[in-house]
C-alpha cells in the first residue's frame, strides 16, 4: 500500500449476534481497483472463545502475529490489500482483495502449514465492484472503540 494504514474498531451486532469490525480506513485508492478484483476470506477459528465469541487476551495475541505474518507476505508483493478484520460467534475472518487468487491461496497455505496455533482456511471469488465491502460498510455500529 502506498500510504499506512489507518484502522477503525467498531463494536455491532449482526443476526442477533455481538461482531467486532477491524475496517481498515484508507483503501479510497484502491477501492474498486480493477487490479484487485477478487475478495479473499481468511477464516481461523478460534481455539477457546469467549462467552461472547471472542478470543481471549493471549489468543489475541496469536491472532495478531498471523495476522501479520499474512499480511507481511500478501501484501509485499502487492497481491492483495486488506480491508477488515471480523471476529464474532468463535471466528477471526479477515477480508483482502487481490490481484490473483491462486497465488494468495498458495501464500496462505503455506503460513498454514507452518502455523502449528490455527487451522487457517481460505477462498477466493470475484468482487469486481468490491460489493462485499459495500454490504459490511452498510451494517450500522454500535460504537467505535
């Protein structure tokens, strides 16, 4: 990305459910970008959630050096930008569109392998108009963190 990034945390509910949002907030550039026209989804569920569906303090922690392990080797050779980050009813998904999808499969496959904390699954589909965040930027929060 060619400015850092800036990340919001919002705190909502969705189908009855607590959800916390990580959005990363300065994607304007890319938004739409007809280099990145597919949605990646990265699940992890989580090991031990919260009565909430949360992770605790240490998985967080887990979570977080994953998190940018991926995000390190997506991101370096520009295959993909991350948007958000979702974590709700015993999952952390994180959202990125990409360049090609294969290839980021490939990535996070291998930082699952190596991965011994998770079980780290992904897939790809086409979003060219990025309509996946349109839907998410759509849900109303109930505060920002």
């Amino acid at each position: 990305m060619t400015k850092p990034a800036c990340w919001g945390l919002y705190e909502m509910q969705y189908d009855a459910q607590p959800l916390r949002l990580s959005l990363n907030e300065s994607i304007e550039e890319f938004i739409c970008h007809p280099r990145y026209k597919h949605l990646l989804c990265i699940a992890i569920p989580l090991n031990d959630a919260d009565e909430y569906g949360f992770a605790h303090a240490e998985e967080c922690k887990l979570l977080d050096e994953v998190e940018l392990i991926l995000r390190d080797q997506l991101e370096a050779q520009q295959l993909c930008v991350f948007v958000a980050a979702v974590s709700s009813d015993g999952f952390r998904l994180y959202l990125a569109y990409c360049s090609q999808a294969a290839a980021c499969e490939d990535i996070i496959a291998a930082v699952n392998d190596d991965w011994i904390y998770h079980s780290i699954s992904s897939y790809a589909q086409e979003d060219r108009h990025w309509e996946t965040l349109e839907a998410l930027l759509q849900l109303q929060p109930q505060s920002h963190l």
